[in-house]
C-alpha cells in the first residue's frame, strides 16, 4: 500500500504543479492552440503518459495483472447501474469547463474521455495492480467478494477526491461537512464499483467505459456541458447554468 501511495504521489505531484503553475496562454499562445491552452488538460496528459510509462516497466511480462488485455464475461455489467449512481453523488471529479471558449466535442473530449481514461490507467490499473502482487483478486468465473487492491485503490481514489474538494472549498473544516463528506464515501464507493468491474472483466476497459458512461450522465445532468445558444458561432456554446450538486472543482 505505501509503494503504491508514493508512486501515485510521484505521477500526481507533477501533474497538480503543472495544473496549477502552468500558463500555456501567456507564454505559448502563438504555438499550442485547443485544449493544450488550459493546464487542466495538460495536466491529464502528464498523468497518462507518466501512469503509462509506468505500466510500461511494471507490466512486462505480467499484463494480466494490470488488466491489460481484452474484457471476459458478462457479468460486471451488473454494476453499471450502481456506478453511475456513485457518480451522481459526487463520486468523480468534474471540474468546472463552462468558461473554456472551446468547442463542445473538445469539452466532450476533456470532461468524458481524457479525464476517465487518467484517472482508470491511474487507479484501477496502475495502484490496483501494485496491490494485487500479493493478495487474491476476483476473475470472471470466480465468486464475488471484495479483494484487498479494489479496497485499496478506492480508498487512494476517495483521497484524491478529498484533495480536489479541498481545494475547491480552502478550508479543511469545509470538507467535513455533511455533504462533501458523502462526496468522500461515493467517491470511495465508486472506486470499489469500478475495481469489482475491473477484476470481473480482467480487463481496465469496462472500467475506464463505466467511469466514461458516468462521467457523460453527470456532465449532462448537472450542467457542466454547455449548451449551443441560436445564432452562436458554429461550434462554440455558451455556457449553461448549472447546477452544484454533483459539482466538485
């Protein structure tokens, strides 16, 4: 557990210090153009490449073990409905894109895929397959049960949405509160949903699908998407009103 902890600390350290430190707009504006203007998105890409580069050395041999391969069976689709649920009780992060004056598919784009694909390559792939070296995981024809690197990795995985929420609110004590302590379990909750989905399928890829589906319903639902205004420019919308409840920055 305390290798798995530094190692995701050593790929979301740099990532966050890009996110936060990062101003492509003032110094490479004539060059990166799209999404690679906002530090959010970079950020994302930093942690896919070092996650992957990861993976890379630690799967040699044993892919297996950090599900990539092809998904098996059928039976995880019983967790769809029970992830996407976590979802909307805050269980993943959906930082705030209304003000990016970029198309809606390159929202789609951040908000639906780049952001899912980090976070499951991250988490269920990378942590769950450091945890699963020693302990006794679920596959697609065992019984069902909870394995020690799905509670693992969603524990580290509600610690992360614990940091998002407290650098949304700035407070520590604002954390705590009834809400975005539900915030923490559905995060927590999620992350068994999508570990039990990658164990099932021996695959990262129903996962990375549930978190995409999820975070797609979410978007929608909650506002985070803009909607196209009559006579606007082609392809650029303004942004919707909407609403926090399934909001964390």
């Amino acid at each position: 557990m305390l290798k798995a902890a530094l190692l995701l600390m050593a790929i979301l350290a740099p990532a966050e210090v890009l996110r936060l430190f990062w101003h492509p707009d003032a110094w490479f504006a004539k060059i990166l153009f799209g999404l690679t203007l906002f530090p959010a998105f970079d950020a994302a890409l930093l942690v896919i490449v070092l996650t992957a580069v990861f993976l890379a050395i630690l799967s040699y041999r044993k892919s297996w073990q950090y599900g990539l391969s092809l998904p098996l069976g059928s039976s995880w689709w019983l967790i769809l409905p029970a992830a996407v649920l976590c979802g909307f009780l805050g269980g993943i992060w959906q930082p705030d894109i209304s003000a990016w004056n970029v198309p809606l598919f390159k929202k789609i784009l951040f908000l639906v895929i780049t952001l899912p694909l980090a976070l499951e390559l991250l988490f269920r792939s990378l942590v769950h397959g450091m945890l699963a070296r020693s302990a006794r995981i679920q596959n697609c024809s065992s019984h069902w049960f909870l394995s020690w690197p799905t509670v693992g990795s969603a524990f580290l995985y509600a610690v992360f949405i614990g940091y998002r929420l407290l650098l949304s609110s700035g407070s520590m004590a604002d954390v705590f509160t009834a809400w975005t302590t539900a915030n923490i379990f559905s995060a927590f909750a999620f992350g068994i949903a999508a570990g039990v989905v990658r164990e099932r399928s021996q695959s990262i890829l129903p996962a990375f699908l549930f978190h995409l589906i999820t975070a797609a319903a979410v978007a929608a639902a909650s506002g985070v998407l803009p909607y196209c205004k009559t006579g606007a420019p082609a392809g650029v919308c303004s942004a919707k009103p909407r609403s926090t409840l399934f909001y964390i920055s």
